[in-house]
C-alpha cells in the first residue's frame, strides 16, 4: 500500500474514530441465558449530552429534580440504575416505535424518568408533599399534566417513577386491603397457583386468610394510591399480608423490590405509556397491568417477571405460563397486578407467534381504561381483532374460542 493510499484510509477512518470515541459505554443490568441477570457494558444510544443521562428519548434524574445524573455520579449504586434504566427504555421504546409500529411512541415527547423518589403524584400539583406517605417498593407511569389554576408549578410531560428499594420485614408490611370489602379472602387462595402444591396445603391456607380477613374492614392507602395510579406491585403482597399470620407456609420472611434494577418491570412501565393513546393512565385495572406485562415479557422474549432476581426482587414474580381458570374475581382492580391477563395473552402468543403482538396491539382500540374487562371488553376486542390481523380469520377466531374455552370462559 502506498503512502497516499494509507493517508486516504487515515483520513477516511478519522470521522469514524472521533465519533466512537465520543460514544458512552457504561455498566448495565441485562438478562443472560436461562434469565439469569447478568452485569455488562453496553453503549448507551441516542444520548444527547456528553456528561450526563440525557438522551433524545429519555432523561434519568433523582427524585424531584430536573437536572440529569451525571455520568460521574459517585453513588455507584444510583449510576447503575440511571444506566439500566436509560439503556432498556431505549430498547422497549425501539420496539414499540419500529415492530410494533405505534404512532403514539414514533411521536412521543421525551419522557422524564425519576430514580428514587418516594412522593405519591398528585394529578393537581405533580408531586404530593414529601412527609405524605413515602412510598418503595413500586414503580408507576405518569399520565402528562397542567397543575391547578394559579399554583405556581410548571406543567409536566409523561413520567415514570421507579421507588427505591427498601427491606420490610414480612410481618410489617402494609395491609393490602383485600378485607375492605368484607369478602372472605379464602376463595382467593385458590386462584394463586404457585405456592400452593398440595390440597393439604391449599387448605390450611384457606383457614388461616379466613380467620385473618373475614372479620376485618380494611382500607389502606396501598389500595387508594393503587385506584388511582397505574403502579406495578406484585402479587406478593397479597401472600405476604398472609404470611406473618402463618409463617410455616411461606418461605420468605422479607420483602423487597428494586423496580429499576428489573429490566421487564422497567419495559411494563414503558408499554404503560405506549398503550395510554387508548388505554388511559390513572386507573390500575386488570386489563391495563395485564396489556402492559404482556408487551414487556414479548419483548423479552419470556413469560415471567421479576424472577430468577433474588438480589433485586423477594416477591412473588408474575408467571406467563400459568394456566389459572377464570374467576371473576380477576375483574377486581385488587387483582389487577395478578397474572391471568398476562397468562391468557400468553396462550394467544403460544398459538399465534407470528400476529400475537399485532392482534393484541390492535385489540386495544376496542378497550377502554375505566369500562372494560375481561370475560367481555378483552374478549371480545381479541376476536373483534382477529378479523384484521388474523391469516385465516374464519378458522383462527375459532382457535381463539378455544383457547378462552380452557381457560374458563
Ligand atoms: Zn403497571
């Protein structure tokens, strides 16, 4: 090679070098094989600043602030999560812009996404009083807002909040508020598969939640702020609020969930805002928290949330594979962060992996956040779409038909 000719590469290869040296590799939590959560660098996309977790799409802050985490940050904890956050909402938002195609993500404005803060959201003024009700443990998408007339807050775009993490002794944990109705919590048992192996079991279950609920009237600000706020806590607590009652039969004695350290929560979260150009934020409901798992576990390519992550999660994690009988008791926003929703779009992936995305995407145009629910909104709206999407619409909504057969429709 002559000289020219290497000076010609040189020259041509410079742009090439400055740009790459210009890009951030920073560490990130991902999942591995077999969903093992695993620690490694990636280049973090789109950023727009040079020192800071601020991109075209996304800024990661701390709390109330505006102003973006450095990519110095000291707290290494903090710039881990500030990274893993930035890094999956990217990817999630990449694949509802461009598989899912959604109009609404290609032209969403940046979405502001706050680390650690315990504020409950106030829908007139943003952010609730800081010595309200800290909450951890959560994370919630946030509709867009204009505060009250003549308060002098500035208006704010969507949000996501993730909580910090905190260690609760079992014993200690809120009331879920399931007794607030006065219904009997025994025939729930039966409809939370997973620990429960043997009838034995089952049974000593029952007669333990019934003599812990049935007399009681409960009303706890877990359940008011789940009302009005979509927020993923898992079902866990439903099974921890029983557990300090009966020790023997549940493992764990703690409870924690590091909601920005789990990369499908984090994708549930985003499909929040993905879905709210018809599925509206503000209402926690079975049919929104099961939409929103569904697109995050497709995207990850597995049914399960928040398991196989000890270090991040001792909560109880969402199965996609379950195959729980309808109830309709699932109806009830109490339920709403149970999994059958999750488990009965998980049965129409299995038997249409190729249009389950699409045929569910679509579905939600028929759907509704505060009227519609499953055994006839969800329904209906998955064979309303099937008349669109489907390859043999004919054959394939009677496929459907079955699958909802199974499950106890
Ligand atoms: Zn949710």
């Amino acid at each position: 090679m002559t000289f020219f000719k290497k000076l010609i590469l040189v020259i041509i290869a410079l742009p090439t070098f400055n740009f790459a040296s210009a890009q951030v590799v920073e560490t990130v939590l991902v999942r591995g094989s077999k969903f093992k959560p695993v620690l490694t660098e990636v280049e973090l996309p789109d950023l727009t600043s040079t020192t800071s977790f601020d991109g075209k799409y996304f800024k990661i802050v701390k709390g109330k602030s505006e102003t973006a985490i450095s990519l110095n940050e000291a707290d290494e904890k903090l710039k881990l999560k500030a990274a893993t956050t930035y890094y999956h909402l990217n990817l999630i938002r990449n694949f509802w812009a461009n598989t899912i195609h959604s109009e609404n993500v290609q032209n969403l404005p940046k979405v502001t996404i706050r680390l650690e803060i315990t504020n409950l959201f106030s829908d007139l003024g943003h952010f609730q009083h800081d010595s309200i009700d800290p909450h951890y443990n959560d994370a919630l998408s946030i509709p867009a807002g204009d505060p009250m007339d003549g308060v002098d807050i500035p208006s704010w775009g969507n949000e996501i909040w993730f909580r910090p993490v905190k260690t609760i002794r079992t014993e200690d944990l809120p009331r879920s508020g399931l007794g607030a109705d006065g219904n009997p919590l025994a025939k729930y048992i039966g409809m939370l598969s997973n620990p429960v192996e043997s009838a034995a079991t089952n049974r000593m279950i029952q007669l333990t939640l019934q003599k812990i609920f049935t007399p009681q009237q409960v009303q706890s600000t877990f359940q008011s702020t789940m009302i009005r706020q979509a927020g993923t806590i898992l079902i866990s607590e439903i099974l921890l609020e029983a557990s300090k009652h009966s020790d023997k039969l549940f493992l764990e004695k703690y409870y924690y969930l590091d909601t920005a350290m789990i990369p499908e929560i984090i994708y549930h979260e985003f499909s929040h805002i993905a879905l709210s150009d018809k599925l509206t934020l503000g209402l926690s409901t079975p049919i929104l928290e099961g939409m929103a798992d569904y697109f995050a576990t497709s995207f990850s390519n597995d049914p399960h949330i928040a398991s196989k992550i000890k270090k991040y999660s001792l909560s109880m994690p969402k199965d996609g594979s379950n195959k729980n009988k309808y109830n309709p008791d699932y109806e009830t926003n109490t339920f709403a962060n149970s999994d059958f929703v999750l488990s009965l779009l998980w049965s129409v992936k299995k038997e249409f992996p190729e249009v389950a995305d699409q045929l569910i995407f679509n579905a939600r145009n028929s759907l509704t956040t505060g009227f519609s629910d499953i055994k006839h909104g969800l329904i209906q709206a998955l064979l309303d779409s099937c008349e669109t999407i489907c390859v043999d619409p004919r054959a394939d909504r009677m496929k459907l038909r079955d699958i909802f057969e199974s499950r106890g429709f």
